[in-house]
C-alpha cells in the first residue's frame, strides 16, 4: 500500500490525492478513507475532495465540514490520539486517525475499516504518515489547498505572513517547539521564526509598527534580514543591527519593528538574547514558577536612537518552557477596558500544562480565550512562540511526542503504538 502511493505521489496533483489514497488503501481492508485538513485558526476540519471520486470511493453525502470542539474526529485532532468512531454495522467501523507532518497538525483521516486489530491500526498509523508527508509536498503549489483551509478571504499582509514563516510546530529529542497567531486572517505585523543548526537551536520574533499591509512589508524585511545575516556567521547582536541597517535603507526611520532574537545551545541550556524594544521573555519553570528574564532593551529596530544593544545570557534547567509575546497577547482588551494580562496568561499555560494537553492544542485554546476575552476581534496582532528544552541528554522520542501531541514511539518495534485506541480493540 505505501509503496505503491509513494511511487504514484510523484506526479499526482493533490486534486487526485483523495482518489488514489482509496484505491491504494483497499489493499489492507480500508474501504473508506476520508482527508480533512484543519482551517487556518483550527476551528474546523474539511474534507479535501478532488477528481476522480465516486459513490464508492469519495465522500458523496459525507459531511464536509467538522466542527473541531465537541466531535469525536477533533478530540483525534486535538490529542494527536487515533479514537475510534460510530460503528457501520456489516462495513465495519469508522476510525479517526490524526494527520501529522513531525509534529505539524494538518487535520484526519477518517478510516473505514473491518478489521481493529494491532495490525490495522499501525497501517492506519502508516498511512497517516505518508498522507500528511505528501500533502506537505504538494500544499506549497496547490490554491486548491490553499482556499480549502480559509473559511473568509486573508487580506494581502496574511497572505505574505504565512508563506514566510516555518510550520508552526517543530519537536525533536532536544527541543519542543510550537508558536500560534491571530487574526489568523488579518495578521499584519508580526512574525516569528526559528531554525536548528547543529547544537544551536535560533528564536525569533518581531513586531513590526503598524497594522496594515505596510507592516506585513516591514515584519518580511526584517525576518529577511535577521535569516540573510544569521546564516552568513553573524551573532545576535550584529543580526540585530543588520535588521536595523535594512529598515533604515527602505524606509529612513518611518517604519521601525520591536523583536526578541535567541540562540539556545542544547549541549547546555545556555540561552543568549537581544531585546530590541520588546517585552522580556518568559521562562516557566517547573510547571509553576514564572520568571521575566531581565536585560536592558535596545531601541526598536529602524528607529537609530543609539541605544546599546545588549546580549545576555541566562541558564536554562532541563524541562523549563522559554515563551516569546507580543502586545497583542497581553494587551488584548474587553469592553470593560480588562487588558488579557501576563498573570493570567501564564497562568493559562501552566493549567492546561498541568492537564496534560500536547503544546500546540494548549496554544490554540490560549489564542481563542484570547479573542473571547476581546469579544473576537483584536485590535493588535497577538503571537506566541514557546520553546521547550528537553535537557543536555537528548531524550527518548516519546518526550518531545507526548508535548507535540504524537503517539509515543515503540523503539524496540520501530513504529508508533496507537493512543486512545487499546480500549476499542
């Protein structure tokens, strides 16, 4: 089955994805397998269809749209978790199985089946890991994707946003890595990043003055600046400075972003840090203690007014949550003028951490309390980026899957053992 999909991804358009993974997957006993991909603010998932499908194969008379809270196929999203669904009488059941590229959360798959044994489940495992990796390979190209997973138009600076920026999750043995945004469909002037260089794991994150398209430009030029100079050996704060001179060169000092640029040696725990203009990071110690890392800020990036910028250095402990904010986060206001606050969004993280949720589900529920405590329309961008260390040792698969909301890996069979599922057996 994955063989023979593999070699047919090659030259597939993604409109043939849905038909092709039917024919390919009834070798194994599926009789049904269904893809929804989740919207851009992880609301809903919706069912990507395509050429090719008939009453046998595709999804006449499915529903095309699945609500997230509340369905036994988001529970499967938000748990990372394959859980299994209504029973099909004589066809056998439904099973949701969570669509994941690493740790990224494309959306489900709803898997239709006869069999429920040990071996079915890993083959639904399987193909779920395939799926995702070629609807990764294909969504760069695809406007049908693209369209699939916005419930309203992006206004031109979100368009720009999120073609730049990395996926939102990243997890290895070392590092957890997740960030999320709003408005999803309006952002403006943030954007983060990171990147992995052998030991050294890099953080940013800009906020760029403005909300409009104009500060889409700026948060671009500097994200442009910060990646050229990293990668040419430059350090923290000469990449600071880069992105300082580049503002400047486009705009004189009409246009300015604040940011926070890191470097994290993963061999250590030594963090290294510039604050340019923005609020101070958080580190989350211990699942309760809250800590703003202290150094004297610089001026905003494109604003020249010859403040010394600064590196400081701090020391990680093994299991601390690094977090990066933008005034959109904290700031965010209700109509009684009751900002979101820093007390209560830590606290926010260190609850649903102590719940056990996987880090990217707990920072899509933070953005969506976030708008319901601005009624569902912010006035600024809000942006998060959290960061995990894992400790100097690099740890078991199992850790930074269980924080990412993957299924544990088995090592002594190689493959992943379904959560979720051992009850439905």
């Amino acid at each position: 089955m994955l063989g023979s999909l593999l070699a047919a991804s090659h030259l597939m358009p993604l409109e043939l994805l849905p038909a092709k993974t039917a024919e390919h997957a009834a070798g194994v006993g599926f009789t049904q397998v269904l893809i929804y991909v989740v919207d851009l603010q992880g609301d809903v998932l919706r069912l990507l269809t395509g050429e090719g499908l008939d009453a046998g194969q595709g999804a006449v008379g499915e529903e095309t749209e699945l609500k997230i809270e509340g369905t036994v196929a988001g529970r499967a999203f938000q748990y990372g978790q394959i859980v299994a669904g209504a029973e099909t009488g004589g066809a056998g059941s439904h099973w949701w199985v969570p669509l994941l590229d690493g740790t990224e959360r494309l959306g489900v798959l709803r898997i239709t089946t006869i069999h429920g044994d040990q071996r079915a489940l890993e083959d639904m495992e399987l193909l779920s890991a395939l799926l995702a990796l070629i609807i990764d390979s294909k969504r760069r190209s695809s406007d049908s994707y693209a369209r699939l997973t916005r419930v309203k138009p992006l206004d031109v600076a979100a368009e720009m946003q999120w073609h730049l920026m990395p996926p939102p999750t990243y997890a290895d043995g070392r590092v957890m890595i997740s960030a999320a945004m709003e408005p999803a469909y309006k952002i403006s002037g943030d954007a983060y990043d990171y990147a992995i260089a052998g030991h050294l794991v890099h953080l940013s994150l800009f906020d760029a003055m403005g909300h409009d398209t104009a500060a889409g430009l700026t948060a671009n030029l500097a994200m442009g600046a910060c990646r050229n100079a990293r990668r040419a050996g430059a350090g923290l704060v000469e990449t600071s400075e880069r992105i300082e001179e580049v503002l400047i060169e486009q705009y004189g000092q009409t246009r300015y972003a604040t940011g926070i640029l890191a470097d994290l040696d993963t061999r250590t725990g030594a963090l290294t840090w510039v604050n340019r203009g923005h609020h101070p990071p958080v580190v989350i110690r211990g699942g309760r203690w809250i800590t703003l890392l202290d150094c004297p800020p610089a001026h905003p990036m494109g604003t020249a007014l010859g403040l010394p910028a600064l590196l400081c250095r701090d020391q990680l402990e093994p299991g601390d949550r690094l977090v990066l904010y933008t005034d959109g986060i904290t700031e965010a206001r209700r109509g009684g003028n009751e900002e979101f606050g820093l007390p209560r969004f830590t606290d926010f993280l260190i609850r649903h951490h102590a719940a056990g949720l996987p880090v990217p589900e707990t920072l899509r529920r933070l953005i969506h309390a976030v708008l319901e405590h601005h009624d569902g329309h912010l006035q600024d961008d809000a942006t998060v980026l959290f960061c995990e260390w894992l400790g100097p040792v690099p740890q078991p698969t199992v850790r930074a899957a269980a924080l990412a909301g993957l299924p544990p890996t088995d090592a002594g069979a190689g493959r992943a053992t379904p959560q979720g599922a051992a009850g439905h057996r």
